[in-house]
C-alpha cells in the first residue's frame, strides 16, 4: 500500500510538473508580450547619404544610403535612394526617387537638363517643378540637412517642392 501510494504520488508529482513546464512555456512569451512595450515604429531617423564636398554643382545625382527601421521588436536594414541635387555652396535638396504620377522611377536626361520618368514622359526641372505632366505635382522632397560636410536625409519624403 506504501508502495502504491508513492508510485501513486510520483506519477502525479510528474504529470504536474509537466503541465508546470508546458503553463510556464505558454505563458512566458504571452508575459513577455503583454508587459515589454514594443520598440514604436521609429522612422525619424536622420542618415547620412553624401559628402557634400563630392557633389557636382547642379548635376544631380542618385544616391544611396541604408535606414534602419524599428516596427514592433523587429529592426530592419532598409536600402533607399534620393536623388540630390546641390544648387549652391549651402543649398542640397534631395528627391524621393518615385515619379509623383504613379511612381516610377525617374532619371536625370543629362542632354535635356531636366529629370524625366520614362513611363508617362513627366518631366521635372531641377528643383523638382513638373516641366510635363501627367505628374500632379512637383518632385516629393526629403528633408535634408548638413552637418560636417555631410548631407543627412531626414525621415520621409514630404509632399512638398
Ligand atoms: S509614372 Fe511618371 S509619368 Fe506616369
């Protein structure tokens, strides 16, 4: 009866500690969840793209840079472009690489002096005025700052030229 009633015990001393392993299994990324904010959705990050000293005046050029993009606990390596463009010592601004019609990607016609989008034939001056349409609007900006010679492109592009 002793014998029973400890093989009795230890089968059940088994079953609960299991079911203590698989609760605390289930349970500890549910807690984790629940109690550990996610990291917000961080987009304002400012990248450096270009050496200022390295660009050409008035001569655009596509430049590429890496973002890092928060969303939740997971961090990303984003590869962007822009399109830069220096029109003084002082004055950098750079292009959101999507055409404002319907977002293809435009190039700078080096022979016509103005940035065209081969799918519609939207065409852009330098500063990002729409020149032909269909584009509805001008070229979206990045908004742009330097620090140390160097050009650092801000979160997104806005919507403004
Ligand atoms: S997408 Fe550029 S003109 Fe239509």
């Amino acid at each position: 009866m002793k014998a029973g009633t400890d093989r009795r015990t230890f089968h059940l001393s088994v079953i609960y500690g299991l079911w203590g392993l698989i609760t605390g299994a289930l349970a500890l990324p549910a807690a984790v969840y629940l109690l550990w904010p996610p990291r917000r959705r961080r987009t304002a990050e400012w990248v450096e793209a270009a050496d200022i000293g390295q660009l050409a005046l008035k001569s655009p050029e596509e430049v590429v840079f890496r973002r890092n993009r928060a969303d939740g606990w997971k961090i990303t390596s984003e590869k962007e472009t822009a399109w830069v463009v220096k029109l003084a010592e002082d004055q950098v601004i750079a292009f959101a690489p999507q055409c404002t019609h319907l977002g293809c990607a435009y190039h700078w016609d080096e022979r016509k002096n103005y940035f065209l989008c081969p799918c519609h034939t939207s065409a852009f001056s330098l500063e990002g005025k729409v020149l032909t349409g269909p584009a509805p609007r001008p070229l979206d900006r990045f908004d742009v700052k330097v620090e140390n010679g160097k050009l650092l492109i801000g979160p997104a592009a806005a919507k403004k030229a």
